[in-house]
C-alpha cells in the first residue's frame, strides 16, 4: 500500500521542511516537493492513502526507550499489559517502545527474557525492543550478557537501589561494566544510595511519618547526585559507556554534565514528570493522593529549582533524552497497598501516552526549539539503542513511522479520555497546545480521526545493534 503525506511541514534534528512524505509499503521511500510527480505520475492521483497535513508537523513517531509493561513490584503488577499500554502508546504518536525484561536475584537471565517475550508476542500495537535488567551480578549473568547482544538487546539495566531486589554493589557493578565494555553494551543504571534510603525510611516509618510525601523526603538529592557520582566513577575505571535513567535531582544532573565536559562517555535521561510535577504541589498533597505520584527517583521541591534546570539541561545536551518510565499502578488496591506506610505504595506513574504532547509543551513555553523536540523525543533515542535509522527519523529506507502533528490544536488530559489502563491521571486537567492527528506505524494507519484503527499484534519484536555513541 501506498501512503502519501502531502504539504506538511516535515522536522528532523536539524530543522524543518515543508514536503510531501511517500510511504510505499512500510519504509518510507521519498521526500518530494509538495505536487512532485514522480518519473511522471501523479503521485496524490495514485496513492492508495492521501493524508493532507498542511499546516501540521509532521515527525517520526516517537521512541519511548523507558517503559514497564506488566512489570511486578511491591506485591502487584503493573497495569498496563503490552496490549493497553502499546496501544496508548500509539495514540500519543509513540512508535517504538524499548521495555525492560527483568532478572531477580537467583532467577537465569534469559528465562527472564524468554517471560518477557511471552508477554510481549503478538499483543503489542507497535513495535518494541527490549532491554535486559541485570538483578544479580555472577558468573552466569555475565556469560548471558553476551548471549544477549547476539538477540539485539544491547543494553543492560543495574541498580544501586533496591536492596535484596535488584540492588547489586559496587563490585558487581564493575564486573558488568567491564563484560559490557568488552562486548559493545550500554549500562543503564538506576542511581540512587538504596543502602541510605532504606535507614531514611525505617527512621521515618518509625517516627510515624508515613503519609506519601515521605517517600521523597527519604530519597533526597544527596542519594541521587552520590550514587550518579560513584556510577560515573564506575564507568570511567572500566571503559563503559553509562546512561544514567530518570533523573530528577538539579545536582546529579550537574556532575553528569562535568563529567560529560571533560569528554567521558556519559549519558541522562529525564522524564516528563520531573519536569512538571513537584514534591510541594503533588507529592504532598493531602489525603493520600499525593501516592499518584510516588515514584523513583521522586518528584523534587520547586522551590530548589530542579525542575528549571532540568529544561536548562534538555537545551545544553547535557540529557540526551526524555523517556517516561511508564509505570503505571491504578490508585484502588495499588497504590492503596501503601495507606499507612509510604514504603509500600508502588512506585510509578503513566505516562506514555502523553510524552510527545507534554514535551512539545516544551515549544511552546520557549524551553526547546521545534527540532529539539524531535531529537529527544525520537532521533536521539534511537540512536542511543541501536535503532537508527531504521527508527527516529523521516528518511527514504527508514520505518514509515510517521505522526501528523496538529499544533493548532489544544489536548486536555483527564482519566476520562486517556487510553491507559489506570483509574486516575497524574496528568488531570493538564491543557497543552497541540495535538496527535494521525499515526502510522510501519506503514499501516493506526491512529485516526480521534480513533484507534490499528490491528492486534500488529508491532515487531526489534533486535537492536549498538548504541551510535559507543567511543
């Protein structure tokens, strides 16, 4: 089938034309001047599919390379299955997830992605790659790292939180760095001193400071910017390139963007949520609603700045990319298991629906220019995990995964419209100028008209080569 785009204006990483798309099939084939014909046909006369766009964007579909999808924690399991949360995904113009297979401590790597790809295998709305969370450091995980990279999961999640879960130590960590060095990978690492946290929060629940607030002030920034700091450290012992996810602390960014001015192989990523939300307005808030927004790391004070730095640091490179860590948890029986004790409430909010909306919000408020926007949102993160340019750009020979942008009009966020598996929004009552208007993933019309077309299963498993930034 063919798909022709016509009279929009087309953004790349480096700035923006006004071009007719044509899709044949499922890559993208041409950019043309709007009313080229081609080697003399009409092009608009003999496409199957004419989408007019004039006076939209028109983007790469977005890449969300931090999401959990039916992801267990704190006793339940995340809300969203591959299905539900890859087809909201679709309706906020994402086209590509990475999500994150899980190993426990005791438990084989690779059953731990054989689960994962059950889970994922003929349910999700578009395409999907894996990362590979590394929860026990031994000789048997790292002999599987490198059986990993031969399945296109070039990238490996550890922490430095999460005692007797995920948690591994400094010389577990170096073990990995030093195998993923060695075999092309990525580090990610969830930076935080779990070790501190969890002597802050047994302190806490013991004075009877148990409402959700408690939960950020118990991981303060000091156990970010440490951990971030020791992370670096860790990398620049061993040669591996490092990405350090979610961060939210004004301080941890600073010592990645030092590290990154002195030339070392270092990479961040926020979130939406960080750059939005705050400890005051939302962590806070009264009658155990501020658990809709317990997350790790936590949402950080206003008053302190973070959340301005952290647009400085989106212009200045020194985050590279804006993922959600889309973890969603419903309030009733989820978010409730933490009445009385805020170290119990599942930590995670939705969000991969509304990533490209909120993040041009951005555009709008003079935070990032419209090319910006792309580049964190699709380009960049394709790049970083091995999918470009297959993914992440508008090119002939690339997906045609494309996303007609209407920036004329507005989008209000409500639990009453969105499309996630959750009974609340993080996100309520949240107006942002533009709008998703048509999606196409790989070729195929999934979002609409202000409806979901697209089939089941319609998305790919993606076997990832290296990240581009590998030195």
């Amino acid at each position: 089938m063919t798909i022709l785009v016509k009279n929009g204006v087309v953004v790349s990483p480096t700035g923006a034309i006004t071009a007719d798309v044509l899709i044949d099939g499922e890559r993208v084939v041409a950019l043309l001047e709007p009313g080229t014909t081609r080697l003399g046909v009409d092009l608009e006369a003999t496409a199957d599919v004419v989408i007019d766009a004039r006076d939209k964007y028109v983007v790469p579909g977005g890449v969300d390379s931090h999401t959990h999808m039916q992801m267990p924690f704190g006793g339940t399991q995340a809300s969203d299955t591959f299905e539900t949360g890859t087809r909201a995904a679709a309706w906020g113009g994402t086209t590509t997830i990475i999500d994150f297979a899980i190993q426990r401590t005791g438990e084989r790597v690779l059953d731990g992605l054989a689960a994962w790809h059950e889970k994922a295998d003929g349910n999700c709305a578009i395409d999907y790659g894996f990362h590979q969370i590394i929860g026990g450091v031994d000789d048997e995980s790292l002999k599987a790292m490198d059986e990993l990279v031969s399945e296109g999961i070039t990238s490996i999640k550890l922490f430095m939180a999460y005692p007797g879960v995920f948690y591994s130590d400094d010389g577990q960590i170096v073990r990995a760095m030093q195998t993923a060095a060695a075999n092309g990978s990525m580090v990610m690492m969830h930076a935080e001193n779990g070790i501190a946290i969890d002597v802050l929060v047994a302190q806490a629940i013991a004075r009877g400071d148990t409402a959700p607030r408690y939960h950020g002030l118990t991981r303060p920034w000091e156990t970010e910017e440490e951990a971030t700091h020791r992370a670096i450290m860790l990398a620049r012992m061993t040669g591996a390139p490092l990405y350090i996810v979610h961060m939210s602390a004004k301080q941890a960014v600073a010592t990645l963007a030092a590290a990154r001015d002195d030339g070392w192989n270092v990479f961040g990523e926020t979130c939406p949520q960080y750059l939005y939300l705050s400890l005051e307005e939302h962590l806070s808030a009264p009658d155990f609603e501020g658990a809709k927004y317990v997350c790790s790391t936590p949402l950080r004070s206003r008053a302190e700045g973070h959340q301005h730095e952290l647009w400085k640091a989106l212009r200045t490179n020194d985050l590279s990319v804006v993922s959600t860590d889309h973890c969603p948890f419903c309030m009733k029986e989820q978010k409730e298991l933490g009445v009385g004790n805020f170290a119990k409430i599942p930590n995670g909010i939705g969000g991969v629906e509304h990533r490209m909306d909120l993040i041009y919000q951005g555009v709008v408020d003079g935070h990032i220019t419209l090319a910006r926007w792309v580049e964190l949102c699709s380009t960049t993160p394709a790049r970083m995990f091995g999918l470009y340019p297959r993914k992440g750009v508008i090119a002939p020979g690339s997906d045609a995964d494309v996303v007609v942008y209407d920036p004329n009009a507005t989008t209000r966020i409500s639990v009453d419209t969105h499309h996630m598996n959750m009974d609340y929004s993080a996100w309520e009552g949240f107006e942002v100028a533009g709008r998703v208007d048509t999606v196409i993933s790989r070729g195929s019309v999934v979002v609409r008209d202000r409806e979901f077309v697209g089939p089941k299963g319609h998305g790919r498993y993606l076997k990832r080569g290296q990240s581009q930034y590998l030195l």
